[in-house]
C-alpha cells in the first residue's frame, strides 16, 4: 500500500472514531442538560461501543502526552495559530491537528459526563454509569498528566 493511502487511510479511521466517540456520548449528554424528559438509560451494547470508543480515543490522548509531535520544516503551512502554540517558525503537521482535536474532544466530553453524573438526582444515578466511568477515567488520565508535568516521583 502507497504510504500517502495508508496514512490517509489511518487518519480518516482516527479522526472517524474520535467523531463516533463525542457523538455517541454528546448525543445523551444534550438530552440530559437540554431535554431531560426525552433522555432514556443508553442500552448496555450502547454503553458498551461508547465506552470502548473511550478506552481507545483515551488511550491515544495518554499516548500524545507520551509523544512528540515532529512539526513540517514548511514555512507556508503556518498560521497564527500554529504559530501561537508551536514553536516559531515550526509549524504544526496535520498530525500536530488531529492530536489537538483528540485532546480537545476527549476532555470536553470527560467535562460534559462528569457534570452529568455530579448534577444528576439520586434516583437517576444508575442511568448515569458510562459518564461516570468516563469521568472518572478523565480525571485519573489528568492525575497523571498532572504529576509527569509537575515531574513528581513515587519515592
């Protein structure tokens, strides 16, 4: 296979997955905060493909914090806001995007199923357990982002 097709390929299939993961956890979540009468228990195979979809599109933001992007050495590819958040003069990749969109969706989404699961009545909590297996997912991956940056050690 060309390389240009496989990473084409492997990009679609990475961006795709990130666009099944918000939707199938931002669809309940807006039903939730917007039409609470119109949410419904998701069905445990619903559960069960969305929280995969998380264990995967989690594990390649916990990779991207292990990683570092290489930007392209072409000046034309920059923009301001690869300049405001790459290093001058280095531009960021397509690759460089799509790990800025993976972080952004995921934690945004971590945000929106954790606020679901603290705000949600008593009787409604057994409704509500892929978002707190989300959110609490979410929370132990920024831990340990967390104590890498801060570059604490187990003693």
């Amino acid at each position: 296979m060309p390389p240009k097709l496989r990473e084409f390929l492997a990009g679609s299939i990475a961006f795709g997955c990130l666009i099944a993961f918000a939707v199938m956890y931002w669809v309940p979540i807006a039903k939730k905060w917007g039409l609470p009468e119109c949410f419904q228990k998701p069905s445990d195979d619903y559960s069960t493909v969305a929280t995969t979809l998380a264990g995967l599109v989690g594990g390649v933001v916990a990779f991207l914090f292990g990683q570092q992007l290489t930007p392209t050495p072409d000046p034309a590819n920059t923009n301001r806001l690869s300049r405001a958040f790459g290093v001058a003069g280095e531009p960021w990749d397509r690759r460089a995007w799509i790990a800025l969109a993976y972080t952004a969706v995921y934690f945004l989404t971590v945000f929106g199923a954790l606020m679901v699961w603290l705000m949600a009545r008593d009787d409604d909590v057994g409704n509500l357990q892929m978002f707190k297996n989300l959110g609490l997912i979410g929370l132990g991956l920024v831990v340990a982002i967390s104590r890498a940056f801060f570059g604490v050690r187990e003693s």
